[in-house]
C-alpha cells in the first residue's frame, strides 16, 4: 500500500516569504498525489492534486507542488506566505494501485503558522 | 458548486450508545468513503463503499462499525456501541475515480463526543 511522510509537524515563516511543506511518498505504482487544507473547525478542501499529467502542479490560492520521482517527493510551496494561510496541510496518496474504490491515506499533518 | 453534506455537526452521545452520522454525497458520485480524525491528529482512512457494498476496510473499522446506503442520497456510518476513543471528526467523502483526473470531495465533519 501506499503511504506519504511529512517532514516537521509545525512550520513558521513570516509574512511574505516562502512556503516549503514537505512530502515523501512511498508507492509502488504511480501513485496520485494531493495536498489538502484544512482551516481551525473545518473540513478539508484541495489544494492540488498530481495524476501524472504534469510534474509541476499549480493549485489555488497560489500554491504550487513539483512531482519530483527520483527524490519520491511531492512538496509544496507559496512564494510568499500570506496570514490566511495559517491551516493545517495534509499530504495525501489514494491507497492502491488507483483503481475502484480507492481511498487515500493521509500523512500527519503540518501546522503552518504565519508569523506577522 | 456541489458539496458533501453531512450531519449533524456536532453530536455528544453516552458510552455504550450507538449514533448514527449521516451524510449525503454528491449526485453523480459512486464511490463513498469515510475517514476519522482524532482531534490534533492525522485523518484515517475508515471505510470505502461502492455499488452497495464496502470496498475496502481499515484495521479502525471493526465490527462495531457498519456503514449503509439506505436511499439513492445518504450514506451512513453506524457505530454500535460507543467507545471514549471514538471521540474524533469524522469525514464523508465522495469520488468519482472511473475518471483519472478527479479528487475525493469532503463533507465538513461530524464531531462525536462520547462521555
């Protein structure tokens, strides 16, 4: 089965500066990657997904993650932090080989605080 | 936009009761999933759910869970007998995987709180 590794369970970084959050993968099969985003009480939205198409994924509100297969990473990264991007960020893999009813597993999580 | 629905959205229930949580996926979807997430900790995968059976199953999902799509809209997650350590958000998801270039929806959760 699948599985995804975030690296650091807390990430500060000022006001307009970088965002790197960190994902390995561990797959034997292509695997289908996702980053979520999930704001303090609510669910989870997408932030981007990587289905093979392109190894550089553009999400919304400006983040951006490169499929990188000989470092088997999926990281992600805003060029400048902005305050409303203080959430909780998970990596996300779909569990098996992609098809059917494929669930996901999720790596633990990254708290991103913005400092002002 | 379509959207996961699920509720309650906070439901506090006894030790030893069984709750039921409810969700409603999106129309045209055929793949239901549900997740759990003890509070501060990752999201777990619980259960997949397709054409009126379960898919697949975590190690969380023993026999004190069962999931069921009663009608053509909701899909359901019973816990028969709750536990303290079932305190946490669950998730409903839908997908539809038979396209490559999809995603799983999320509902915004149900918090259970078991005393």
């Amino acid at each position: 089965a699948q599985s995804v590794t975030q690296l650091g369970s807390h990430v500060s970084v000022s006001e307009g500066a970088l965002v790197l959050l960190r994902c390995n993968y561990s797959s034997s099969v292509p695997p289908y990657l996702f980053w979520y985003v999930q704001y303090p009480n609510q669910g989870l939205q997408l932030l981007l997904k990587y289905t093979s198409a392109a190894t550089l994924v553009k999400g919304i509100n400006g983040f951006e993650a490169e499929f990188k297969k000989s470092e088997t990473s999926f990281h992600l990264t805003k060029p400048s932090a902005h305050m409303s991007d203080a959430a909780e960020y998970f990596c996300a893999v779909r569990r098996n080989s992609g098809g059917g009813a494929d669930g996901l597993t999720f790596g633990k999580g990254t708290h991103l605080i913005i400092q002002p | 936009e379509p959207e996961v629905t699920q509720t309650p959205s906070h439901q506090v229930t006894q030790m030893g009761q069984e709750v039921i949580l409810r969700c409603v996926p999106i129309s045209n979807h055929l793949y239901f999933y549900w997740y759990r997430q003890i509070l501060g900790q990752k999201v777990e995968f619980l259960v997949s759910f397709y054409n009126n059976e379960i898919s697949e199953k975590s190690e969380i999902f023993d026999d004190q869970f069962s999931v069921e799509r009663p009608d053509g809209s909701n899909f359901t997650l019973k816990i028969r007998s709750t536990k303290l350590e079932d305190s946490a958000m669950y998730f409903c998801a839908s997908s539809d995987w038979g396209a490559v270039n999809t995603e799983a929806f999320f509902g915004q959760g149900t918090r259970l709180t078991v005393v």
